[in-house]
C-alpha cells in the first residue's frame, strides 16, 4: 500500500510529545502558505473546522491530516514526508512552544504508485468492483 503521507521517527516523536501535553485528539493540516508558512500544522480538533473542501491523506502517529482540496490538486503526484527541523514554524502549530517545527518534504511518487492510488480510489469509490 502506498501512503500518500507519512512521518519521520523525529515527526513520530514529536506527534506523542504533543500527544502527552494537550490530550490524544490532535489534527494536522497542510498550510497553503501566508502566515502558517506552507507547512504542516498540528491542531486540536476545536481549534480547525475540517469541511467538505478537505482531503483527509492519511494518518501519521495515529492523528489525522488533511490537505485543502486546492492544495491537493498541486501535491496529489507527491508523498508528502513530515518531519522535524529546529526553530519556529507556524505560529498556529501546536509544537511552537518545544523549539522545533514539523517541516514538509515529499518526493514524487513512481508511475507504478500512481497507479496503484489510482486503483485504491476507484475501489474506495466503487468498492463492489472486484478487483
């Protein structure tokens, strides 16, 4: 199977610090940019309405994340890889205050991982095909 996210053991770590401070219940988001610096921000569930214009990519340290469906249309030939850098990133991420910011890399995915989300997302939205 092929994630369309994922995280680096130092995004991992960092996910279950946040965990322990602010409670199980966390959300990512992929900033579109402006003041949240295109990067991967970590919210509670009260703090960011997720709507119908969101793409839920998968999870990463069990907590979801989720993509505007605008932004999708650019990175959606892309694994996006979250991890770790030292500094500040976002001001409305909750892993501001510990020094360190969750940072976006990806790479783009091989045609046969194409392929293979291709067939997923015709499954998933036709799910009595057989395969």
């Amino acid at each position: 199977m092929v994630d369309r996210v994922i995280a680096t053991p130092a995004a991992l770590e960092l996910i279950a610090l946040l965990k322990q401070q602010f409670g199980p219940d966390l959300l990512f988001h992929q900033s579109g940019g402006c003041c949240d610096n295109s990067a991967a921000n970590c919210y509670l569930p009260t703090d960011l309405t997720i709507g119908p214009y969101d793409v839920h990519l998968g999870d990463i340290g069990g907590v979801p994340f989720y993509i505007s469906a605008s932004q999708y249309e650019y990175w959606k030939h892309t694994q996006l890889i979250i991890d770790v850098i030292d500094g500040h990133g976002g001001t409305f991420s909750l892993e501001g205050a510990t020094g360190k910011a969750f940072h976006t890399r990806s790479r783009i995915f091989t045609d046969a991982e194409l392929a293979e989300l291709e067939r997923d997302m015709a499954h998933h939205d036709n799910p009595d095909t057989s395969s």
